[in-house]
C-alpha cells in the first residue's frame, strides 16, 4: 500500500542529513497529524516527526524478514527487548533488536547484519560487554556465556550448578564497572556475580517475599522492586550492598524505573510513582528521582492520569528518557489526549527542562507488544524504539505486529 501523498509531502526524508530541530519543551496539547493514515516509509529510509522536528529511521519490516527460529514463514513483529538493557554496544557500532523469539544484529546505522545464534532467544537476557566492542553475554538455563559477535564463538563463562535457573529477571543491565551481574537462581536466591574472578557473592533469600525486578548500581548495589507496596521490609523498591546486606528503602511501591548517575556524579534511581500511595507532594502520576544515598526524591515531571511510561536512562549525562503511551487509546481531536500522550522525552536530571522529541504512533492493539520499550545508549546519543503505527488497522497487519525505530539524539 502506497503511503498517503501528505504524509510523503511532509514526512519522507531519503538518505538525507536532518538539521537539528528547534527543542520544544512546553506543556501544550500536541496532536499528531494523520493519526490514522499515516504509514512509515521503507527500512533505511527515515521521516521527520512533522510536530517536533526528529528524524526518525525505519530499521526493520518484520512482514519481509525471513522467521529463521521456525524455520519458515516471516516474523509477525520486530522489538526493542526493554528499556532498562542497552540495545547498543560500547561504541554504538552494533545493534541488538529481538526478531520474535530470537535477536539480529544490526551495524549503528541501523542496517541488518545477520542473526545470531539461537541459544541467543527471547529469554536468555543479552547483555553488552562495556569493555569490548563485540563481547555479548547471555544465560541459559543455569549458565552465563559470551558471545563474539566478530568470530561468532560462544564459551560458557560459569555454570552456576546450585542452580537449575538463573536470570536478571529480564531487566537488569550489567553493572557500570563492567564486571558484575546481579542475578537470582532458582527464582528465589538473589546475588551478585564478579565476571573477571569467577566468583559468586552471598545471596539473599527471597522466600516469602515476591518480587518483579532487579537491577545494579555502581559499587555493585543492588536495587531489588518488590510486589507488595508499602513501608515495611520487603515492599517497595529496596537497596542493598553487593553483599546482599539491606540498605535501606527507596520506594514505597513498585514502578517502571532505571538506575543512572546525576550531573552532580550521584547515583539515582529514576522511577515513576504511580503506584505511590503517598506521593511526593505535588507530583502526581510524576517521574520521579530517588538518591541511592539517602532516598531523597526530586520531581521531574508530573504526567496526566491517562499516561503509562517507560524509562531508560543512559550513563550519567544529566538527562533520562521517558516514553509515554496511553493505554485508553485516545484520539487526538478527544479531550482525553492531554499533554505528553504518546510521545518520547528527554528529561533533565535536574527537573528544569523536558524536550519532547516524537510521537510513537504505536497504538494498544493488544496487552503489552504494543508498548514502545525505548532504550537508549549508554551516552546517550541514540535510543531505539518500537512501534505498529495501528498498521493492524491500515495496512491489515497482525494486532501483535511492530517494528523498530532509530533516533539520533543531536
């Protein structure tokens, strides 16, 4: 199906270098145009967000890619795995997106290069070494392995054979000296491993107390978001050293949330507070930053009700990205679409500034593969995102469509 002629006229860019937009950082009602036409151009080609000025690059069409994990067929979608986990590698030459149940490698300007192994699935948590360039590690089962992605050799680094699982819960990066994971075996044991040493820290067990994520601070701290809400133990988001040793809390409730540092050099969680039965005052539904040090929260930005978001936060440049998506599905002539819906944000660590940079255009088609899961680099520089720009509804696409997206941040 052919694009329609005013999205070409004022969307298509061909290869062309975008001159950097004017930054918009107001907190007026901003609408998509041809919100339910507009159809993306061609992989490599890029468009430019016709309210914000971004240029935004097309890097993949699942409907023509090749399903190598079936066997046959094609892909029924192209992600992002999840914001907290840097898709890009230590110099921004390479790319990991996830084709269905696998991931591809991409060289930085986007373009496919092949697929990787498949022990290299949906569930073995690839993770960018941030030393080397080409070193990828991964789990499966009970074990941590490196990947070459230059000689395509893979060696398992330890096998954890206390073990039948261990995992990072699908959110967890490695740690930013470059030589730790924070793990859990068996769903219950919570610990940290040093990759240079081989060694395996005292775990913490979880028994009796559910929680969703986990993830590592710098001095291998680890930041643990429990189900259960509240100011007790256990409930929360809470701290600990990398001996497991608790801290103290930092949140009263769990939330969409990522660990960086701030311009003044201290370490920060970034985190939404919905879920917040006593908020920071005056910062309803807010992005949220909360000092390792002492859990001191500052307001960045409050949203309106309608809004969930995601966060990715790359290496302590003074900013953190938040991508909004509303899962009422509003239009953008109703009332219900209030500022921010739908759009991708660079936000400043110190609460002064939020640049709103696109709308996703991704639409609520289904429960979550809809979601746009941006995730920067580690400088900050470019971030990926997916979206099915309701192609379900223009083009016939599947409702668990998507493809991926490239920004240039400038």
């Amino acid at each position: 199906m052919k694009m329609p002629m005013p999205a070409l006229v004022f969307a298509l860019v061909l290869c062309m270098a975008v001159p950097s937009p004017a930054v918009t950082i107001d907190r007026a009602v901003h609408t998509p145009p041809e919100y339910d036409t507009f159809v993306p151009p061609g992989v490599g080609e890029s468009y430019v967000d016709p309210v914000f000025g971004f240029s935004i690059k097309r890097l993949s069409d699942a409907a023509t890619l090749s399903d190598n994990a079936a066997g046959s067929g094609v892909l029924t979608f192209v992600s992002t795995e999840y914001p907290n986990a840097s898709p890009f590698n230590r110099d921004n030459s390479r790319l990991l997106l996830q084709h269905q149940s696998y991931f591809a490698l991409y060289d930085g300007n986007g373009t496919y290069l092949r697929d990787l192994p498949l022990a290299v699935h949906a569930g073995s948590e690839p993770r960018w070494s941030r030393t080397h360039w080409n070193i990828l590690y991964f789990v499966n089962g009970n074990r941590l392995l490196k990947l070459d992605v230059a000689s395509g050799a893979t060696s398992v680094l330890h096998t954890f054979s206390e073990y039948a699982t261990i995992s990072g819960r699908g959110e967890s990066d490695i740690s930013p000296d470059g030589d730790h994971f924070v793990f859990v075996g068996n769903n219950r044991y919570v610990f940290v491993y040093t990759i240079s040493r081989g060694l395996k820290g005292p775990a913490l067990d979880t028994v009796g107390h559910g929680f969703n994520s986990l993830q590592i601070a710098s001095g291998n701290r680890v930041v643990i978001g429990w189900l259960p809400n509240g100011t007790a133990r256990f409930t929360g988001v809470e701290l600990f050293d990398r001996r497991m040793v608790f801290q103290r809390q930092l949140a009263h409730a769990l939330g969409h949330m990522d660990l960086t540092r701030d311009a003044a050099g201290g370490d920060v969680l970034v985190w939404t507070n919905s879920n917040d039965a006593a908020p920071l005052p005056g910062c309803p539904n807010g992005i949220v930053k909360v000092r390792l040090s002492d859990a001191r929260q500052t307001c960045l930005l409050s949203l309106d009700w309608s809004l969930a978001v995601h966060i990715s936060a790359p290496d302590g440049n003074g900013w953190v990205f938040v991508e909004t998506y509303a899962p009422g599905d509003p239009a953008p002539s109703a009332p219900g679409w209030a500022p921010h819906t739908n759009e991708i944000l660079q936000v400043k660590l110190d609460g002064t500034e939020t640049r709103r940079l696109l709308h996703h255009r991704s639409r609520p088609v289904n429960s979550y593969g809809y979601q746009p899961r941006t995730t920067v680099s580690r400088d900050g520089s470019a971030f990926a995102f997916t979206s099915n720009y309701d192609l379900a509804a223009i083009l016939g696409r599947s409702v668990d469509y998507t493809d991926a997206y490239l920004v240039q941040v400038r």
